[in-house]
C-alpha cells in the first residue's frame, strides 16, 4: 500500500492561460429566432477574427480559455460549447464552427443571478489557470427569477471574478412588458463589477459582431475602457435592481 501511494502519478496541473473568460448569452424567449441566430453568428465572428486571435497572442502565455453558455430562467442553462484553449487561429476556428454548429436554444424568463451562479461554478475545476476570470453577459432584459441579481453579483465578485455587459437595447417585441427603458443603466448599476469592468450597450443587433469584437479585444488585451464604453459604477447610487421583478409581478397581479 505504501508503495502504491509513493509511486502514484501526481495530479495533472491547471494549464496557465492569460485569461479564463466565460461567454454567457441570453436565450430568452424575448429573443426572436433571427436575433438568436445573429447572436450566435457574432460571438462565432468575433472570436475568429484576426484582431481577436492577435490579441491572444500578444498576453504573456499567448492563449485564453473560453467556454460559451446560453442561459434563460432558473434551470435553463446550456453550456453550448465546453471550456476550450484558444492560442492560434486554428483553435479559434474550431471554437467558432461549434458555436455555428449547435442547435439553438430557447426557453423562458430571465434570470441574470441564474446566469451568474451557473457561470461561477463553471470555473472550478475547468483545468485553467488564468491571470484573470471575466464573466461577459449578454441581455436583452432585467433579471426578472431567481434570486436578487445583487446577491448574485457579491458572491462573483467576492471570488475576484469580472463581470462585463453587453446589454442589448434593441426595440423589444410587444409581449416584452416586463423590460425596462434604461437597460445600459441597469447593467451598469446592477450586473457588471470588479476590476476595470465595463459595460458596451448593442443599440442594433446587426452590429453585435462588431461590439462583440471590440469587448473580447478589451478583455483579452485587459485595456482600459475608452470613453464611449460606460465604465461599472463602483458605489450605490440608488438604483432600483428589482425592477425587472417588480414588473413581472405587476403583470403577474393584474391577471389575477
């Protein structure tokens, strides 16, 4: 027996990497098909463009880790696509053809701590080390299940884990009652935090690529936010983080 443990293999080490980066897309059903489907085109774009993969290489080990998970409501996630390294174009092909290839998903509500809670545990025991963790959410509505977003949020941060935003402020179809007017101010207020975080508002879905882009060149690189970027608010200003519930329950109250 004591020969056996004096001679077990060690433990496989985490593989350093400049950046462990969780790409957590809303699939909600406030999303249309056609929305869903430029969504997915854009990260897969993004992350295969050479501005991108030149960034990668430019950190100090020359390569991130990368996971791409659609979430909904309490319950509904989908991790689209597993933890993979990125150091070269080739990788960054790969990664973007499974983003293409994956049925698409949809299901109902909106739960931003959902998305949060899910994206932490994805980080334990993923096989990387990396100088950074940033979570990068995509939204086009509060968080309207689960638990408060806030309480979610702390519990991130408290890890050291970067929360960036990418809400989407594009026209909502009627039965979107339940979203809010300023949702740049809600990420802002409520979703992003943690070192140099930062928030790019989609006003319109055809240029998702495009911002899609310029983010993951900011987190890559970890470049200071230009001025046209709303940088995360670090002290409480007031702002009501329920309001996506209330809403619902508004709603809610009036077929009762």
């Amino acid at each position: 027996m004591l020969a056996l443990v004096a001679f077990a293999p060690p433990a496989l080490a985490d593989e350093p990497v400049d950046l462990e980066l969780v790409l957590a897309a809303d699939v909600s059903l406030s999303m249309d098909l056609g929305e869903l489907t430029i969504q997915r085109q854009g990260y897969a774009d993004a992350i295969e463009s050479p501005e991108v993969i030149e960034a990668i290489k430019s950190g100090f080990n020359g390569a991130i880790a990368v996971v791409f998970m659609e979430w909904a409501g309490v319950g509904s996630h989908f991790v689209t696509v597993p933890w993979q390294r990125i150091a070269s174009a080739d990788d960054a092909r790969r990664f973007a053809a499974a983003i293409r290839a994956a049925p698409l998903n949809r299901a109902r509500r909106t739960s931003i701590s959902y998305a949060l809670q899910v994206s932490l545990e994805l980080f334990e025991d993923n096989g990387f080390q990396g100088f950074r963790r940033v979570i990068d959410v995509s939204g086009d509505g509060p968080n309207n299940q689960g638990e408060p977003v806030l309480a979610a949020r702390e519990r991130v941060l408290a890890q050291g884990i970067t929360i960036n935003g990418l809400p989407m402020l594009i026209d909502p179809p009627p039965a979107a009652w339940y979203n809010v007017d300023d949702l740049d101010v809600y990420y802002e207020e409520c979703v992003i935090g943690g070192f140099g975080a930062f928030s790019v508002p989609i006003q319109d879905i055809e240029h998702f690529g495009e911002a899609i882009q310029r983010k993951l060149i900011l987190e890559i690189a970890g470049w200071t936010p230009p001025p046209r970027i709303v940088p995360a608010q670090f002290s409480p200003s007031g702002y009501d983080c329920l309001s996506g519930e209330r809403r619902w329950m508004e709603r809610m109250q009036r077929f009762d």
